[in-house]
C-alpha cells in the first residue's frame, strides 16, 4: 500500500484504508500524560516499548498484550486505545507530520528512537523475507538494498533519511523538551543508564534495583522468550497478519550485522548517499 509517498507496512487497517487510519490518527483525542513511541520500523520499536511500559507501570511485568495490537496503525480499532487507562503508552511508525495534533499542541512526551540505517536496512530485509504473501519476493540482500531500500519509489515509510529529518527538525523547534531520542546502539551498550534517562525523562523516580530488573527482563533473549510464552497470540490470528512476521521481531539484536550483509560497494553507495542526504544535519549515528 503506498499513501502520501510511503509504502506502508501490511497492517490491515492500512490495506483496507489507509488514510482514514492516518486522518484518524492525527485527530485522536489525546491526555495530557500520554506518551507517544516513535520510530522507524525495525528500529528496535518492540524493545523500547516494553522498557516503557515497565518505567510507567513501574514494575518489571511483561505487558500480555500483543504489542502489534497496541501500533496505532495496526489495531483493529482505535477504541482499543480509547479505553487504555492513563498514562497510555502509544506505538507508531508514523512520521512526525502524521503524529496527533493534540498531543504536539500538549506538549506530550514522545519517545524517539534511531538506530543505525545499514543495520535497520538488514533487519528489514529478514523481515520482509519470510513473508512473501505480504511483502512479495524481495530477492537476495543485494536486491533487496537495491530495489527497496535506497529505491525512492518504494521506501518504507518515505524512507529512513526523510523519516529521520522530518524528526530532527521537529526536535530542533522542541522548546519544551517534549521529544526524547534513544539510540538503539547506546541502549544495548549501556542499558542501565539509558534506562535511568528515560525514567527521569517520563519524570518517574524508579530505584536502581528496579531499573536493573527492567533491564533484566528486557534483555534479547529474555524478550524473545516471553514473546513465546507470554504474550497472547490469539489476536494475531484475527489481525490476518502472517505469523512467520510475528515470530520473527526478536531475531538477533545486535549492533553491526550490515558489516555480514553490506558488500564494499554497497557499503560505498549507501555513505555516499548518507553524505549527502545528511549533509544539513546533525544526527549521530554510530556505525562502528
Ligand atoms: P535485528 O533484526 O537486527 O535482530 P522493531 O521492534 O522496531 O521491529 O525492531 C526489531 C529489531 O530490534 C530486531 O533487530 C530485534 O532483534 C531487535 N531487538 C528486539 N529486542 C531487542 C533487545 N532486547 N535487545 C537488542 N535488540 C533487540
């Protein structure tokens, strides 16, 4: 599905009308402690949302909900998150033009998080790969690279570069510190103290055995097996969403797995083109 120049990920409601979501989205009534999760898809979305719900919640509890469910985009219905009790935590890959007026004129927090592109780019790929009823076949890693990636036709959400800038620039005007951006790659390095950020920044006082039982539980493997056992599966056989798409978000979790995929050229083409669309701004990424 392709809507004001993004191709969209398969949610349901984005196949079955993808601007009324949006509109819908953008008008949604929102309180003034909602927090909003921003990112782009693969990301690590699933994981900073999980830290999230335990710092609001503040108990290190897997939340049962299916975390698809809980994507504005991809609920059945924004009822769902109509009746969510305070404080709501939202999901989306939305670009910052598209996020709920009510909640930018508030001054809501919203919780942004920005990995590496070339690692983002490789976890796409293996995502895309193992559902080819919803993604068609996207070929090996180098065509995959070639022909939705870096292809300004198709890119996912507008691409990672507009997505991003779109956000900086939107963090530039931030006056009131509304936006917090996580790096994925200083999460995984220095989980504690990434971890104490955001609680501070959620303006919630945690202790630190309660942010090491956070950290704990949140942990690659720790997340990947409670999403196996925990997490109620049932509502994804509604959602009409592939399941091998499902079983397949917690799949390596580590930072420089391009360095696996990328060939010298590819690698070659991709900072050249990363010069240049980032040549106005300031965003840091790591890809050592
Ligand atoms: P990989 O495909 O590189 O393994 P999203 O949640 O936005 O869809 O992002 C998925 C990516 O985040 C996947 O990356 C996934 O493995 C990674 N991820 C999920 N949980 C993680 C964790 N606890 N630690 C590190 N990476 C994690």
């Amino acid at each position: 599905v392709m809507f004001d120049g993004m191709a969209l990920p398969p949610f349901p409601p984005l196949i079955n009308n993808a601007k009324k979501r949006f509109e819908d989205i953008r008008s949604l009534d929102c309180r003034q402690d909602d927090v909003l999760l921003v990112a782009y898809p693969k990301s690590g979305t699933h994981w900073i949302w999980e830290i999230v719900c335990m710092i609001l919640k503040q108990k290190a509890e897997y939340s049962k909900e299916p975390k698809e469910f809980l994507f504005l985009e991809a609920m059945p219905d924004l009822d769902v998150v109509r009746n969510l009790p305070s404080p709501r935590p939202m999901n989306t890959h939305l670009p910052y033009r598209w996020l709920p007026t009510q909640h930018i004129e508030n001054g809501g927090k919203i919780v942004h998080v920005l990995r590496n592109p070339k690692d983002v780019c490789v976890s796409i790929f293996h995502h895309a790969k193992v559902a080819p009823t919803v993604h068609g076949d996207v070929g090996d890693f180098q065509t995959f690279f070639k022909t939705r990636f870096m292809n300004p036709k198709v890119k996912l959400m507008g691409g990672w570069f507009k997505y991003e800038k779109e956000f900086e620039e939107a963090e530039k005007k931030d006056k009131r510190g509304a936006i917090f951006t996580v790096h994925y790659e200083n999460l995984k390095k220095n989980p504690i103290h990434e971890t104490r950020r955001l609680a501070d920044f959620l303006n919630i006082d945690l202790r630190q055995e309660d942010i090491a039982e956070i950290v704990d539980k949140c942990s690659f493997q720790k997340l990947k097996q409670a999403d196996e056992t925990v997490k109620d599966q049932s509502v994804f056989k509604e959602s009409g969403l592939p399941t091998t798409l499902i079983n397949n978000l917690y799949r390596k979790g580590e930072i420089g797995d391009w360095k696996n995929h990328f060939t010298v050229a590819m690698n070659e083409q991709f900072d050249t083109v990363f010069k240049e669309e980032m040549r106005d701004s300031d965003i840091d990424i790591q890809f050592e």
